[in-house]
C-alpha cells in the first residue's frame, strides 16, 4: 500500500475505483491520442516526462535527500520510456537536482537524438558504462529513475538490459520506476522484477500496478481528453488544484 503525502488521498470522479489497463488498451488509447486527437509523440514524452519530474520532486524534495549534492541516476532505455526519462532527467536539472544519464544502447530516432543534446547542452553527465560494484553506486547518488523498458515486452530488449536490472535489484538506494518497473510484466506483474519504492504510472495505470505495494504511487500526466477517459471507463482520481499529478 502506497503512503500519501501531506495526508492528501485522491478523490475520483465516481463510486468506481480507477480502472488499471492492458497493454492493449494503452496502445490503442495512445493510438487514438496521436491519429484522432492529434498529439504529438514529441508532445506526449515531453508532458510525461515534466510530470515525472514533478512526482520526483514532490516526494524527494532536494532538502530530504541523504546526501549533500541532490544526484540522481537516470537510466535509459532504447524506447519510449527512455526519452521519457531523457525529458525528466532535463527538467530535475532545471529543478536545482544533479542527474546523471546512463544511456548505454541510443536510439537513432531524430526525436530521441533531440532529447539527448538538450540534456547535454544543460551539461548533464552521460556515464559510459554503469559500475559494477553496487555500492560506488549507493555512495555516489541518492535515487535511480528506472526508465528502462516501460511497457516494451519484447524478450530481446529484456535480455539486453538484464545486467542494469540485476543492478537495481541489489542497491540500498530508492529506485523510482516510471510506467512499469523494468522486468515486470505490463499485465502480469512483477515476477523476477525489480522492487521500487516508487511507481509513477503514466495517464493511466497499467495492471501491473496491482501488485506494486512500494511507499509512493503516482499518476502523471493530465492530459487525457474526457471523451477518452468515458471511452474506457477509466474513473480517473481528480488531480488537486492545477498540478499535474496525483498520488494513488
């Protein structure tokens, strides 16, 4: 179960609870977003990624962290979820924290290549490679943003990944997962996943997030148009005020 912050629990639209989606509808509802709804993808990372920003700092405000500096790691993935994190990494910068990228297989996407030289042009570091010993990595940042694989469900990106997720299973250090923790299925659940502390479901949580029991759950991303949300019964919480977030 999730702990809410400043005693704030959220409030949904109805009597029904919020509605955790498939893989299939997440695809469909984000196909809609783009062709009917005209959304960009560019569009749709950069919100994602700000109100994953936004979470971060809500629930690890720099003044809480264990260290001095404000270090975050940001690891990332080939897809989607990568330049997600790409865009969150850029906007914690702005936010007075320190991030750092590991970005070991880039995307050629021009997108993707775009969020990686904003990040480089806010002199955000890129490690060439993530050390091996977990502890230089407990000692040397204070969170991990596990923008890895999202809902990618392919075995092969798994495999790929699978020394970073071995990693994140064994640092002391708060690991915040943005969608869907690394190596959990998106329906599924965890199975020989990592553990995070956080979980920052993007517009809509998937099923697997059922089976998330860490201290804080997040939903970000208010842009979801009404119709859309009516379409699929989604019975999404009221976000307070005009933030762009809410906690689960």
């Amino acid at each position: 179960m999730s702990s809410s912050i400043h005693g704030v629990e959220p409030q949904t639209t109805g009597n029904e609870p919020v509605k955790f989606i498939s893989i299939e509808e997440a695809k469909e509802m984000e196909r809609e977003l783009q062709e009917e709804y005209r959304f960009g993808q560019q569009q749709l990372i950069e919100m994602a990624g700000y109100s994953c920003a936004m979470a971060i700092t809500t629930a690890y405000p720099r003044a809480s962290l264990h260290r001095k500096q404000p270090t975050i790691l940001v690891i990332c993935g080939q897809e989607q979820n990568g330049a997600v994190g790409l865009v969150c990494a850029r906007h914690l910068r702005t936010f007075g924290y320190e991030p750092t990228v590991y970005y070991p297989k880039r995307s050629c996407k021009s997108l993707f290549l775009d969020f990686t030289i904003q990040c480089e042009k806010l002199d955000i570091p890129f490690l060439s490679y993530l050390p091996n010993e977990v502890q230089l990595i407990n000692d040397a940042y204070n969170l991990i943003i596990d923008a890895v694989l999202g809902l990618s469900d392919e075995l092969g990106l798994k495999e790929l990944y699978c020394n970073i997720l071995s990693t994140m299973k064994h640092v002391k250090i708060p690991v915040i997962s943005i969608d869907v923790p690394s190596g959990w299925d998106a329906e599924k659940g965890k199975g020989d996943g990592i553990n995070p502390e956080a979980l920052i479901s993007l517009a809509v949580p998937k099923k697997c997030a059922t089976q998330f029991s860490g201290k804080y759950h997040f939903l970000a991303g208010r842009y979801l148009p009404y119709d859309l949300q009516k379409k699929y019964d989604l019975n999404l919480p009221d976000y307070p005020g005009t933030d762009c977030i809410v906690q689960l």
